[in-house]
C-alpha cells in the first residue's frame, strides 16, 4: 500500500480542487475601457451640449478621475470637476459651461480601473457645422504609457522580503525540528535546544526578509499614487496625492491595513527571538508571525486583476494561495542555500551531511504540497486572464505568462534532482549547487510576476455571431458584430421555406435577456422600412451569455418568433 505523507495530501486534494475553481463561473476583465459616451466620439451636435458623460465596463474607483473638454483653440469649457454618477459607478460625468461656440471640441479623459491601473483617452465631438467634422479617431482606452519600471521593481522585492520572510518562519516551525527528530541526539541535547537558534544566519535572513518587505510597502504608496495620479514621482509623495490616494483607491486603503500587519509582525518577531521565555511561548509567537506575514500576502490579493474579476472570491483566493504557495518554495530554498552550508558546524562531517540530506528529504515532501497549489491555482489564474488560447501569444501578458511557465518548468527539473539526492547515502556538493541555480531561477519567476501585475491581460477577441433558425414556415437569420462590449450591428433577415426574403414584414423586435440575474433586459425594435436584412446599431453593457428573442410580424399579421442563445465576448 502507497503511504502518502502529510504535505503529499494535501497536494492531492488541492489538485482535487482544481476542477472545482475551473467550473466555477468567471469571467475577468482587463483594465477598464469605454463601452458609451455622450457626445460620442466623431458625434456632430445641432447645440452644445450641457454635459459629457462616459460609460465603462466596469465600476470605476472615485481616486484620480478627471475630464477635460477643450475648444479648438486650447481653452477649456467644462466646469472643473468630473464625478462618478450616484446611481452607476461605472459612468463618469462633467458639466459643461452653458453657450458654446460652434467648432471642434476634445474630451480628455482619465480614469482608475477596478483593478489600480490608470486609464486614458481622447473622444472629439463637435458642435454646428461651421467647420468640417474631426478625422481623427478617439484614442483608445489604454494605461498612462508603459508600466513603470520603479512599480514593477518594488512588486519584486516585496515578493522577495515576503518569501525570505514566510520561508524562513516555517522552515524553523515545520521542516527544522522534524529534521532534529530523524538525528540521534541525547535527550538533554534535544532539551537544550534553542528553536530559534539552531540555524546559523537565520536570524539575519529573517530580519532581511522583514526590511525588504516593510521598505517595499512603506515605498508602495507614493509611487503607485504618483502612477495613478499622473504626476511626477516628486509629485506622489505630496500630501493631498497621499491623501486623496489613501481616502479613496483601493491600493490606499489595503497599504494602511499592511502598514499596521508589518508593525504587529515586528513585534511578534522580537517575541518569538526572545529566549528569555520558553520554547513554548517563542513557538506560539513564531506561528503569529507565520499567520500575519500570511496576511500581509492576502492583502495584497485585494489589489489588482483579482479584485476586478466578475467574481473576485475565487480569484482572490486562487492569488493568495498561488503566492504563499511560491513564498514558502523560495523562501525555504533561501534557507537551505544560505544556512544549510554552515550548519551544525560543531558535529562530525558525517553527521553534518546526515542533517543536510535530512532537510532535503523533508522538504521534498512540503515542495509536493507547494508545486500542486502553485499548478492548480496557476492553471485557474490562466483560464480566468487568458480566456481565448490565441491571447497567449498575441498579447504581452500571454507572453510573459508562457515565460513563467517556462521558468516554473525548470524550477520543476532541479527539484526532482533535489529529490533523487535526498534519497542518496549523502548530499553532495552537487545538490548545493542545484539548490542555488533553483533559487535563482526562482528570483526570475517571482520578477516575471511583478510584470505580469503591470500588464493588462486584455479582452478575448470578438467573433461576430450568425446563426439561422428554422420556426415553422419561416427561417430566422440573427447576426451580430462585433460581439463585443459596445457598440454592435444587429442584422436580422426573415425568409420563406424556398429561402426567398419575406415581404412585407411590419414590425422586428429583440428582446435579450441576460444569464446574470443582476444585468437588466433590454429590447429595441429594428427599422423594417429598408430591405432586408433589417439592421440596427445597438449597445452591449456586459459579457457573457444572453438569451436573444426575435419576434416578426408579417403582412398577414402572422407571428415568426426565434430564439438564439448569443455570448457576447467571444464564441463559447
């Protein structure tokens, strides 16, 4: 009979969930962008308008919004202030000054996403016809240039400071003194020993992991609200842009939440140092520490693509588990590569090799249970980002996706050598050097994924929908493009058994309802004055899957009803 070790379970019951998360309804958005807007974009006006409204897919946060609508010749006309409409999060609206002249205008506008990341844009409009109407297309929702290198360097060595961090913390609780249970050593050497102290350098690499941490949150905050803002990095460090960064995005509020977990984790840790107090006392701070360094990964969950998933418990979750799971991995390996070599210094070489093969082995088991939350939660997170297979290598965040894989793949290959040394008479020097090159590839990984923070996973492509059904004596033809968000041509065409165009047809209506309960119905009547098909520019509000109704009247008022089951998004 197999016997499967603790850590082992639990791997096989987290790839036991995998199904699970995968079934699970979602779908994730990339960074906001613009679905309706009035004035619409190249849109000429018989009078100026009294104000511009801009509708996104998403709810919007209240933090760094701006609008500015400027004539031809630079001067601006709106009232100064853009504001999120009460009753939908997801428009943002400005007043405009009452008498504007005829001429081209421009809409400038910019706007945080769910998700922290800024969006921009450019929509022109214009009033009268005494001039010709603007050329040029609106820019495209997008973020305020590249991502920043600063941002994503700071995202690095925040995972690098959790993961020395949390390593450390359970390689001393969970892997060492299993390790000191498989030595022959006397009782009164096993009551002796210090639990926090058993390690050479630990100490120092524990209290490396706590200053890299702190320093990259405490740095987190003016240079994300200088992002967001779009100002100077001078800029964010100012105090209405911290304020108004801390009062009303989201990053603001989880960064005063992490500045309070970092200041409580110092203390457990000078406690859980203390040997002053039993070994007792210090191990039920150590699992404290453990605990809010855990915290502090779940914290930063609440922040990003995860929290702008239509489902974001799922996705919050899947973020945490996925980056606990490679903190403890890498932090471990840390522990192996810095202290392992100079521990037990004071035993025969013999005995010292004993108790490197040990932690090996040890590990080995606690690697399963991590590389299968890492693949269940990594195959989770590709499906909700990467929700069409041609995005991998059409889209930056596919690449560097495909690259982390990669990377994860040959982590993958010096572990299983690990594991076949561990079960070696003894660890050679050839294992210490595979345990570094995995640290190290492990460090390009964990850079890769700050990237990946920083790069919008982008929309599946739109394949526009055609299908016809027969009802009764009629067949009923529905098209729609794009299929997207938006806006979208619906063409709808009615033809007899022979497939000749039915004449004289007197009324069109669809009616769509949607799978969400929350999204609301919507139906439009189609012009039938013109020849078939009968066409009609209408708006999308949302993806996912909607039930299309189409109900035709004839001449001799006889009902043609069909139904078509349409995802918006993307063929399913």
């Amino acid at each position: 009979m197999l016997y499967l070790s603790r850590p082992a379970r639990v791997a096989c019951l987290l790839l036991l969930c995998l199904p699970l998360l995968i079934l699970f309804p979602h779908s994730s958005w990339a960074h906001a962008f613009v679905i309706e807007s009035s004035p619409t974009e190249n849109q000429v006006l018989d009078k100026s308008p009294s104000q511009v409204t801009i509708t996104f897919n998403e709810d919007l946060q209240s933090a760094f919004m701006s609008i500015k609508v400027t004539d031809e010749t630079g001067k601006r006309v709106d009232t100064g202030k853009a504001q999120l409409d009460p009753n939908h999060k997801s428009t943002m609206e400005i007043q405009l000054i009452p008498g504007m002249k005829n001429g081209i205008y421009s809409v400038n506008w910019r706007a945080l996403s769910a998700d922290g990341h800024p969006v921009n844009g450019v929509i022109p409009f214009q009033v009268g016809s005494g001039s010709n109407a603007p050329t040029h297309q609106a820019a495209a929702s997008e973020g305020s240039g590249t991502s920043r290198i600063d941002l994503i360097a700071v995202r690095w060595f925040l995972y690098i400071g959790l993961s020395l961090l949390f390593g450390a913390i359970c390689f001393r609780l969970f892997i060492l003194p299993s390790i000191s249970q498989d030595k022959n050593r006397s009782e009164q050497h096993k009551q002796n020993q210090r639990p926090f102290e058993t390690l050479p350098r630990w100490t120092k690499l524990l209290w490396s992991g706590y200053g890299i941490t702190s320093a990259a949150i405490l740095i987190s905050l003016p240079l994300q609200a200088s992002w967001d803002a779009g100002v100077s990095i001078r800029e964010g460090f100012s105090l209405p842009i911290l304020g108004e960064a801390l009062q009303f995005t989201g990053a603001g509020q989880i960064w005063f939440i992490q500045m309070i977990l970092v200041l409580l984790l110092s203390v457990t840790l000078i406690y859980a140092l203390d040997y002053s107090i039993s070994n007792r006392q210090r191990r039920l701070w150590g699992y404290s520490s453990a605990l809010l360094t855990l915290c502090l990964m779940l914290s930063k969950a609440f922040v990003g693509h995860p929290a702008a998933a239509t489902h974001p418990a799922p996705a919050i979750a899947a973020d945490f588990v996925h980056l606990a799971a490679a903190a403890f991995w890498i932090g471990s390996l840390a522990v192996m590569v810095v202290c392992l070599p100079v521990a037990g210094a004071e035993l025969p070489v013999s005995e010292r090799a004993t108790l490197r093969q040990a932690a090996l082995r040890r590990f080995a088991g606690w690697g399963i249970a991590m590389v299968a939350a890492l693949l269940a939660t990594g195959i989770y997170g590709a499906v909700l980002y990467i929700p069409a297979p041609s995005m991998l290598l059409n889209t930056s965040y596919g690449l560097v996706l495909l690259g982390k894989a990669a990377l994860l793949l040959v982590m993958l290959v010096f572990a299983a050598s690990q594991f076949r040394s561990a079960r070696q008479a003894a660890a050679s020097k050839r294992a210490a050097g595979g345990l570094r090159a995995e640290l190290s590839v492990g460090l390009l990984v964990m850079l890769l994924t700050a990237v990946l923070t920083h790069l919008s996973p982008g929309q599946a492509p739109a394949v526009p929908f055609e299908e016809t059904r027969p009802t009764g004596e009629y067949n009923v033809t529905l098209a729609v493009s794009p299929n997207a968000v938006g806006s979208n041509e619906f063409k709808v065409s009615v033809q007899d058994s022979k497939g000749a165009a039915v004449s004289g047809i007197q009324q069109v209506t669809l009616t769509l309802t949607p799978a969400d309960p929350d999204q609301d119905q919507q139906e439009f009547v189609l012009p039938v004055k013109q020849q078939q098909p009968f066409r009609s520019q209408e708006l999308m509000t949302s993806e996912g899957t909607w039930a299309v109704k189409v109900h035709a009247l004839t001449a001799s008022l006889d009902a043609v009803d069909a139904e078509f089951t349409l995802y918006v998004g993307g063929k399913k």
